[in-house]
C-alpha cells in the first residue's frame, strides 16, 4: 500500500465517520522478548523489524534517545508485517510473569471462511495448531459443539499467552 492509499483510505475514512483512522502497534509484555519474537515471526509470518537508520542496533537507537540501559533490551523485540499491511507488534520486558487470563488475544484465521466446510475448516485449524505446537505452543481447549457451525482452537504461546486458532 503506498502513502497516498493509506491518507485516502484515512481521509475517506475521517469524512465517513468523524474519525481519523489511527496506525497503532500491538504491546504484549513478556519475560523473554526474543522467545516470544520469534515464536509469532513465525507464527504470522512477520519478519524481524531492523533498527531505524543511522543505528546498528535498536540498543543503539534507545542509548540515542535517552533509555537507561537497565530499561533496554539487547534482542529481537519488535517485528513487522513485511508487506507492512498489519499492526507492527512490540514485546516488551517487563519483570512480572503473566498472571490472569488476557484481556485481549490475536485470532489466527486459518480456516479458509465459511465458504468452506465444516471438516475442511476444521482440518485447516488443527493443521495449523499442530504447526504452531511444534513452533513452542500448547493447546489449550477446542471451540466447538453439535449443531455450530464453528471451529476453533484456545491455544497458548510459549509464555502462557492465550490465542485462538480459527
């Protein structure tokens, strides 16, 4: 997508709603960076977001602008969608181990739609936890009943951070 469709598609956006639409980044805080980096690098097919220009290192880039080094993080932090379409996500170190369920998860659609069938859906989506299981994940529960017409899967990250699968 290139500058101008993204101010169009903002501008068009601000004139239909009131409402300048907002580029955001997605914050998941974490004991181990660098686990849970690459971990949804491959999970979403991300890829490693490199250090603004002018530094070798993000440990660099933060040293520039001021951040004590005790609240720097020497790794792999923060990844981007290479074709720059969805949220850049960032994870940060934070000294407390995750506690209570999330109050926010991704959702992995890898079912294909519902223009496809139940089992064929279903398939895709177990597929694709089999996948992220041996990426680091565990499952967590299956979402599905007699007569719905949905499948899914509760999944957790390496560091307990649940997802679904559908």
């Amino acid at each position: 997508m290139t500058a101008d469709a993204t101010t169009a598609d903002a501008t068009t956006a601000a004139a239909t709603t009131g409402v300048l639409r907002r580029q955001f980044q997605l914050t998941i805080d974490c004991a181990d960076p660098d686990l849970l980096a690459h971990f949804w690098m491959a999970a979403l097919g991300y890829v490693a977001q490199p250090p603004p220009e002018g530094h070798a290192t993000w440990w660099d880039f933060w040293r520039s602008i001021g951040v004590p080094d005790d609240e720097n993080y020497d790794g792999l932090d923060s990844i981007v969608d290479p074709e720059g379409r969805s949220p850049r996500i960032w994870f940060q170190q934070v000294p407390e181990r995750k506690s209570v369920k999330n109050r926010l998860h991704l959702d992995i659609h890898a079912s294909g739609g519902r223009a496809n069938p139940l089992d064929v859906r279903r398939e895709r989506v177990i597929a694709e936890a089999d996948r992220l299981v041996r990426l680091g994940a565990s499952q967590v529960r299956e979402l599905s009943g007699d007569g719905v017409d949905h499948f899914g899967i509760t999944m957790a990250d390496p560091e307990g951070n649940e997802f679904c699968i559908n």
